[in-house]
C-alpha cells in the first residue's frame, strides 16, 4: 500500500529490512546498543561488524532516543538505532517515549540529508506493545513529520 503525504510517499510492504536500499533503515536496537534478536540481530548479522564497532564507540542510547551509524555491508547507507519503549501498562509515558524513537530517527534523516528511510515496528516485538496502537502511534507521527518536513521523500513501514 502506499499513500502520498504532500510530496512524500508513506508505503506499507513486507519484507526483509536488511535488504531495503533506503538510504537509511531503522534498527529496533536496545538502549545498551549491544545487538539482540529479532531486528536488531538480523541488522548486525547483515552489515557485518563494522556496525556494531560504531555502536561500541557510542556507547549506549535512551529508550525515546536514536543514533546513527554506517550500513556496513547492507544496501542502506545508513543504520538509525531506535531505542523505543518496553511496554507496560500504557500508563509509563510508553506512547510518548515511542513517538520520540520515530521523530529522533526522522530528524536524524534530516540532518543527514536523507531522502529515504524504512522502518520495522519498534516495540511491537520483544518489547511487548501492542501492534495496532504501535502502528497508530507510527503512522500519526509519521505523517505529521512528513507535513512539515518535506525533504524526506520516502519512508517505508
């Protein structure tokens, strides 16, 4: 599925986003940037060590928050890391703390002069949120990002 946001195009695909050529794809990655499962695992495996050499000489990032570093090996040029949050209850400022992993990544994709980004579902998999309030919380920030910043191109779910 894809829809335009102005001059944006927002689409819905599934797939490997290891194999996105994004200019940027998102990491699920933990707030110790250690590399884990899922996500996070797949990425690192993918881009080869380089990617967690960078992660290791940033050292850590707070849940709410991302970092950049090379693509390695991938077919991005970048990987944005997102720390979004572990869910609890919905009362833990979860829903705050994941729209803040979303703009992060989208203002780092400004900064950099990034045309194109794909993200995964961050904190719908281990981190246990629920899928269809992750996707609204997804796509509503998304797209009022899109609406004020329209160097951004693409972004892919």
């Amino acid at each position: 599925m894809k829809a335009r946001i102005n001059q944006s195009v927002l689409s819905l695909i599934v797939g490997d986003i290891t194999k996105e050529s994004t200019d940027a794809i998102v990491n699920a990655a933990n707030s110790g940037l250690r590399g884990g499962g899922g996500v996070d695992g797949a990425i690192h495996r993918g881009g080869g060590p380089t990617i967690m050499e960078a992660c290791r000489k940033i050292g850590s990032c707070p849940t709410g928050s991302a970092v950049i570093t090379s693509a390695g090996l991938l077919k991005a040029k970048y990987v944005i890391h997102a720390v979004g949050p572990v869910y609890r209850d919905g009362r833990h400022d979860e829903e705050t703390l994941l729209r803040n992993a979303y703009t992060s990544c989208l203002n780092l994709a400004v900064q950099y002069g990034l045309k194109s980004i794909s993200f995964p579902a961050l904190s719908a998999g281990a981190y246990g949120y629920p899928l269809r309030a992750a996707a609204r919380i997804a796509m509503k920030t998304v797209i009022e990002f899109l609406n004020s910043h329209p160097q951004i191109v693409e972004v892919r779910f």
